[in-house]
C-alpha cells in the first residue's frame, strides 16, 4: 500500500522541513516490513482567488484530481476523531489488509476543505481540538506514520 499526504501549499525550507524530511525516510523504512512500499508528498499550490469559497474550491479539486482510484481518504480536521497511535496502526493494517492501493491524508488550505472532498473521507483525523499550522501537521502525520510502523513491527520506539 502506498501512503500519498497532500497539502495545500509549500513546506520552506527549515527545521519543519528537516523534520518532515526524516519523519518520511524513517516511515518509509520500518513500513516496509508491513507492505508500505513509499510515502509520496504533493504540495497543492495556493488557490488565488478573491473568494473563499473559490478558493476551497480550486483547492479541493486538485486535491481530488490525485487521489487514487479506491484509495482511503483521511482527511486532517480539528473537528475529527482523536485516534491513538495504536488505533491509527491498525486502520492501517485493516487498509492494507483490505487490498487498497493507497491511503490519501490530506491537509487542506487555510480555508479548509470542500464539503464533497469532506464526504469522500473515511477518516476525519485530529490531533486534539487546538488548530495546527500546516507546516507541523504535515510533521505530525508523518511521525504518526513511523510510530504506526514500529507499533505494527514491534519496535520499542512506541512505549504505551
């Protein structure tokens, strides 16, 4: 199963960045033990338009023009579930396990998403009810990944 994290806008260069960066090699490691074959990372650009709507818009459909076909779509929302890593590792087990050809966690703009790619979700995700920058949601969907990953293989990193 391949992992593909879509933002809507530029991950700078910086500590965000190099962080990300090794979250992602370490992910792409330990997944392979468990059928994760890579963690691809699609920047969106930035609608421009004047409208907000448009702009969720714009955003939305070019999220939804790379989700692959029967993918899982989890999207980040401060309004979603807050799942524990242990519950986070086996819904991608079951995914796996299910034959999807890939999991789509998306990030979506500062105008959030639109209400057809919301419903396409089968996982709205939170990480607590605070709002994130997306520069470190992008971080923490990534070190969830490679705690899933040794939760699933057995490693020591995750002490629950």
């Amino acid at each position: 199963m391949r992992i593909l994290i879509t933002a809507v806008g530029r991950l700078k260069q910086g500590p965000e960045r190099e962080l990300a960066a090794n979250y992602r090699k370490r992910a792409e490691a330990i997944g392979r033990s468990f059928g994760l074959r890579e963690i691809e990372i699609v920047e969106i650009r930035e609608s421009r338009a004047q409208d907000v709507e448009r702009r969720r818009t714009e955003e939305s459909i070019a999220i939804a023009n790379i989700i692959p076909e029967r993918a899982v779509v989890a999207i980040l929302d401060e309004r979603g579930e807050n799942l524990d890593s242990t519950a986070l590792a086996a819904l991608l087990q079951q995914w796996r396990s299910e034959d999807r050809p890939a999991a789509c966690f998306i990030i979506g703009g500062a105008d959030g998403l639109s209400q057809s790619l919301r419903e396409r979700a089968k996982l709205k995700l939170a990480f607590g009810a605070a709002t994130w920058p997306h520069q470190l949601v992008r971080v923490m969907v990534l070190e969830q990944l490679y705690r899933a990953g040794t939760i699933l293989a057995g490693h020591p990193y995750h002490r629950a």
